[in-house]
C-alpha cells in the first residue's frame, strides 16, 4: 500500500520542514503550494491517503479545498495547518470535513503521530477488519466494505466518522468518555485535543440524527462524554 501524504503549505520554509520530516518517518510526499494545484494533484493521484492543507493560501483557501475534497472522497483523511489558535478556525476546519487540526509551530514527533493516526484510519496501515455487519435499527454498519446504512440507504461517511460509528455500534448503551473515545478511534498515542471528539461527533450527527438538534442515537453525557442511545 503505497504511503503517500499530500502536502498543501505556501510558506517555503515550513512546506520544507513538513515534507523532510514525513520522508524520514517513510511517507511519500506530494506537494502543492496552492489550493488549485492540491486538487490537481490529488485528480492526479488517486493513491494519497492523507491530506495536510495550510487554511491561509493564495486563491482558495484550505478550508475550500477541504469542502471540495470531501465532496467526492470520503475516505481521505485531512488535517488542517494553521498559524492561528482560535477555536473558530478548528471547529470550521473540522466541520468542512477536515479529521483534524495542528496548530503551528508544531513539533516532528506531533506531526507525524497525527500522519500516523490518519493513515491507519484511512486503511493504509491496517489490516482488512473480518467480514461482518453490526444491525441495531434503523442502522447496518457493514465492517468488510467499512459502509454504513440508515433505512437502507448509505450514508457518506469519512474513515473516522465510521470508527466513531462502528465503536459506538459495538457498545450500545455505554457511556464513553472523551478520552476513551480519543483513544479508541484516533489511538493511545494521539497528542489532539478533546474538542476533536465533539466536533467530529457534531459533524457526525448532522449526518445520521433525524433532528441533530435534539439527537436521540448518539446522547450527550453531561461532564462525561457520549452514549449510543440504544
């Protein structure tokens, strides 16, 4: 399986310090200095599994490529690069679609673990799960094609909207906490923040809740964490 990231960064000096570090721990790169060229590339090169867009380019910013990204690929994993902090920058980068966000400057070690983290989670370093489907009304999750139905149409899902699916599915009623959801689905050696899970889990509701507003399938656990509400 070919371990390919592609790299979307317009200031020379950090778009080098990424790309030296993700060949060091064993990725090929493919790099793009601007939003329309990451496009291309990834038209290009059907092969990349995880995708690092900077949100502050010339012409159309990470954020849109993120939306146009997800529009036709589902199974990519994405991380948003930004120099700034502010929690609207996150939640927006996450809520286009994104899996995860680092802000800058950020170490190798964190860089390549959150690569890492998505990579197995978009199938490049993990084996094919057994063959099976978990069926809790009005839901099927097949665990063989990674797919998932609600009244039996498929509902689009990234690769870390289906973890999220598929560790719920397995344990019906019980209320996780966020750090055992951060460990389950982006794994023990993840350095993120909590707030991934409850924007990912936001995200995820839009998708499956018949009113997200008021979600009845995955229940909030005040102070807590979250509950697959069967």
């Amino acid at each position: 399986m070919a371990r390919k990231v592609l790299v979307l960064e317009d200031e020379s000096s950090i778009h080098s310090f990424i790309v030296i570090n993700l060949n060091r721990a064993g990725y090929d790169v493919v790099e793009a200095e601007t939003g329309e060229e990451a496009l291309e590339r990834l038209r290009e090169d059907p092969d990349v599994r995880v995708a690092l867009l900077d949100i502050m380019l010339p012409g159309i910013d990470g954020f849109e490529v993120c939306r146009r990204i997800r529009a036709t690929n589902t199974r990519i994993g994405i991380i948003m690069l930004t120099a700034r902090s502010q929690e609207m920058d996150k939640v927006t980068g996450l809520m286009t679609g994104a899996d995860d966000y680092v802000t800058k400057p950020f170490s190798p070690a964190e860089l390549t673990a959150r690569v890492d983290a998505l990579f197995r989670r978009a199938g490049g370093g993990m084996a094919m799960e057994q063959a099976g489907e978990i069926y809790q009304d009005p839901f099927l999750l097949n665990t063989r094609n990674r797919t998932l139905e609600k009244n039996g149409v498929r509902v689009k899902l990234t690769q870390v909207e289906y973890s999220i699916m598929k560790m719920f599915m397995e344990n019906p009623g019980k209320a996780l906490s966020r750090e055992e959801i951060l460990d389950m689905v982006w794994g023990k050696d993840y350095f993120g923040e909590l707030k991934t899970v409850d924007v990912n889990i936001r995200r995820l509701r839009l998708k499956i809740e018949d009113n997200a507003q008021n979600p009845t399938y995955i229940t909030t656990v005040w102070g807590y964490g979250y509950k697959w509400g069967f």
